[in-house]
C-alpha cells in the first residue's frame, strides 16, 4: 500500500470509478482543462508530481504532455467537500489544450451568440502531433 492508500479510500468515485480534475495554471490561475482520473491516475500525479489523467475515449492512463512534451508539473493538489473534484495547481509546459491554445478554454461566448477566440496559440499541433 502507497502513502496515499488511506487519502484515496476516502475519495468518492464515480459509478465509471472517476472523478474530475481540473488543471490551473499556478502562475495565474487561469484554468487550462478539465479531465478525469481514476485511482491510479490520481495515485501516480500525487506520487509523481506530473498529472496523469484517465482517457475516456481511449479507456487508458496518459500522462499529460507524453506525446507533445508539454508537461503539467504539479505543485498543488486540492480535494473539493465531497472529495469527488480535485484541482492541480500546475505549472503548464508549452499548451495545454490538443489544438495548441495555452489553454483549451481559448473562446468566449459573444452576445450574438457567436464564439470569440480569445486564448493564444502557442504550438502547431500538426508539428507535435502530425497530420490527422
């Protein structure tokens, strides 16, 4: 059993065995994602210090930035009242978002109904990621 055995007992868990994890960025607060975890994506960021989340589309853990080097170094964890939510406080390298925004809230809503893009780009995801 790990060191954080008994704080993971404690953790309530969706019915899927997930729970919500939310990324901000240290520096400023922005919020960068929203993602999921699992108990052993939760076990390794408290472990390892680098956020690990659970792929739903893919059904597997992945470490954020694995592929694209744009990792998400962990400084804070903090648990909501339910312990069901947790927010990383982080210290984002390069984007965080898969289309190469810093963040993957990069639009806001227009009072037209339309969408702004508001976030900056800060990589090419056809250069980290190649062609779809």
């Amino acid at each position: 059993m790990g060191r954080y055995a008994e704080l993971l007992d404690q953790c309530k868990f969706d019915e899927k065995g997930l729970l919500t994890a939310v990324a901000q960025d240290r520096a400023n607060g922005q919020v960068l994602m929203v993602a999921f975890m699992n108990r052993e994506a939760l076990e390794q960021t408290l472990e390892r210090r680098v956020a690990c989340y659970w792929s739903r589309s893919r059904g597997k853990l992945w470490v954020k930035g694995e592929t694209s080097g744009h990792l998400q170094r962990v400084k804070e964890v903090y648990f909501d009242c339910d312990l069901d939510a947790v927010v990383l406080e982080v210290e984002q390298e390069g984007g965080a978002c898969h289309i190469g925004y810093r963040s993957c809230f990069y639009r806001r809503a227009n009072q037209d109904g339309g969408l702004e893009v508001t976030g900056e780009k800060v990589f090419d995801q056809e250069d980290v990621y190649g062609k779809s």
